[in-house]
C-alpha cells in the first residue's frame, strides 16, 4: 500500500474506512462465491451461500462478473431505499473482488451540488433568452425587465471588464485571430456575470460592460457586481483555458441611479443604458491598471462586511474634473 508503515496502514482502516462500512466479496471466474466478509447485512447481502452462484444471490452484480477488464469502480449504485454503495471490482490471483462502502452522505452532497449546478445552467439559459428578447419581442422584455415602455430610473450597479496583455491581439503576431481570441475571453467571463445576476450590456474594443440590479435579487447590486469582478480575477489568476499565460483584466464597478429602457434600433429593441454611473465607469476602464478592482464610493457603500477588502485608491491619468472617491480591491489574507 504504497510503502506505508504499517501502523499507518491499521489507523486508516480503523478511522476512514471504518466509518463506510466496509464489506467484500469473493467470486470465481465461473461466478460462484468464494468467500464474504465485512458489513454485508448493511448492503442487503445477508445471507450468503458459499459455492452457488453469485448471479443468484445479489442481483446488482448480474452481468458485471466476471470482470472483462483490471478494475471498475462504480461511485453511486442505489442498493436500498436509504443505502448508497460505491463498489470497487477488481481482479487478483484469478479471482474477482467486490468492496463496498457506504456512499450514502456522499451521495446526497453530489445531489446538492448537482442541482446548484443545474439552478446555475437554468439561470444562464433564463438571462441568454432574455437578452435575445432584446432584440425579438418587446413585450416580452419589457415584462421580463419589469421596464415601462417609456424607460425608467433605477438604481444599478456597472461593471466594466477590460481584457489586457491576450495572447495573439499583438498585430507582430501574423498568424493570431483577435476577434477569436477576444470572444473565447468573453465567454470565459460571461458565466461569472451571468451566475451572479447580471446582464451583459454591450462590449467596447476588449471590455465588455454588466449592469447588476436589473434583475430581481436579494442582494443589493453592489454586492452583486462585487462577487461577479472577485470571480473574474479569480479566472485569471488560476489560469484556466483560455485564459493565457500573459493575459491581465482591469474591472471597474459604479453604482448609482441610471435611466434605463428599450429603444428601437432597426427591427428590434435593445437594452440602453444612460446616466453618470456609466459614464464614471467607461472613463475610468480607460486608465485602469490590469490585476486590480478599482469601485467607486456609492459601491464601496453597499458593501457591508466587504468594505475591509478595499483600501482608498486614484488612478494615474484620470481626466475627470469631478473624480468620485475610489476604492482598490485587496484580498485579505
């Protein structure tokens, strides 16, 4: 067992695998029980009969033995009502082995986290219908915006991603596809928006703007707009594909009340946005450095607990004659 002491070996099968009651069988290649051992009444296995056919006696292992291969495992196998396996199969010295442990909890954290999974995938599906309603339907946007037909103030927060440093927008490199490259970017951020209850408004050059509180939430859309930048500077911290080795992003997040409404543009309608909100945040995405969150203080306001993350900041070059008080984004260790 990898080279491990033995004590060591004795105080995980009395703790970890303890605590999944173990249970094992041991089958001939002509599929007959050769022995038994461990917790089986727990799995349903009870009883047993040396000699006769394992086909016979346990019901879930029909057509799996003998094992056409070194090994299978299986992590969930419904055995009873309240009673989840995981079995490991494996071949040694002729024989087939079967162990079972208890999955049960295990399960029903993978259930969890599968359905938080699919409420996620739901919710990006719901925005994407949206913003194609956008375009298809005004009635249908307008109820689903819960915006008047003649536009409205509302309080938002906008969030600007600026993507620095992409590998292949450098025009020395003949061979490289910016609005490629530029769109595989996008996309990596959108799910992060998206999850945390924004909608993406439009893309400028390499940012793309996110308005939060549009949406029925509850939380505020500060705090929104705070945890969709946090995931985003995580993406490109760890490196993900596509995210590349030298690629940076500049994110800016202002609050405040806008005007928003649906305005005819050829066919369809389109999302607008106006108001000093996001004015403040496109002038500042232009002098916004890569691997910071820069907020204003409307943002910083609504932040609650989150405000010990943010420390007073300026940005070099900032043309604005009425510059708001700005926040930087540190994480705190």
């Amino acid at each position: 067992m990898l080279n491990l002491p033995q004590p060591i070996v004795t105080f995980l099968c009395s703790t970890v695998v303890r605590d999944r009651f173990p249970a094992y069988l041991q089958v001939t290649k002509t599929g007959k029980l050769l022995a038994f051992g461990g917790a089986c009444e727990r799995y349903g296995l009870a009883p047993l009969e040396l000699d006769q056919s394992i086909d016979d006696q346990i019901f879930f292992l029909a057509g799996l033995l003998p094992l056409q291969e070194a090994a299978m495992h299986i992590p969930f196998m419904q055995l009873d009502e309240d009673v989840i396996a995981e079995v490991h199969l494996f071949v040694d010295n002729q024989h087939d082995w079967v162990i079972l442990f208890d999955a049960t909890s295990e399960n029903e954290e993978h259930v969890l986290i599968q359905q938080k999974v699919n409420d996620l995938s739901l919710l990006r599906r719901k925005h994407a219908r949206s913003l194609g309603h956008l375009i298809q339907s005004e009635i249908v946007a307008e109820n689903f915006l819960d915006i008047r037909p003649a536009g409205e103030q509302k309080s938002l927060s906008i969030l600007v991603v600026k993507c620095c440093n992409i590998e292949g927008l450098d025009d020395n490199i003949a061979a490289s596809n910016p609005l490629k490259i530029l769109d595989a970017y996008l996309s990596a951020i959108s799910p992060s928006i998206l999850d945390e209850g924004g909608l993406i408004h439009q893309s400028i050059g390499n940012s793309i703007v996110a308005v939060f509180g549009v949406l029925p939430s509850t939380r505020s859309s500060s705090m929104q707009a705070i945890d969709a930048s946090v995931r985003i500077l995580q993406l490109f911290e760890d490196r993900q594909p596509p995210i590349g080795p030298s690629a940076q992003c500049a994110l800016v997040v202002t609050t405040g009340i806008v005007t928003i409404g649906l305005l005819q543009v050829g066919f369809g309608k389109t999302l607008t946005v106006m108001g000093q909100p996001m004015d403040v945040a496109v002038n500042l995405n232009e002098n916004s450095e890569s691997k910071t969150l820069i907020i204003d203080k409307l943002t910083f306001d609504g932040l609650d607990k989150r405000q010990k993350s943010f420390r007073p900041a300026s940005l070099a070059g900032n043309s604005m004659t009425d510059a708001p008080s700005l926040y930087s984004y540190h994480p705190m260790q």
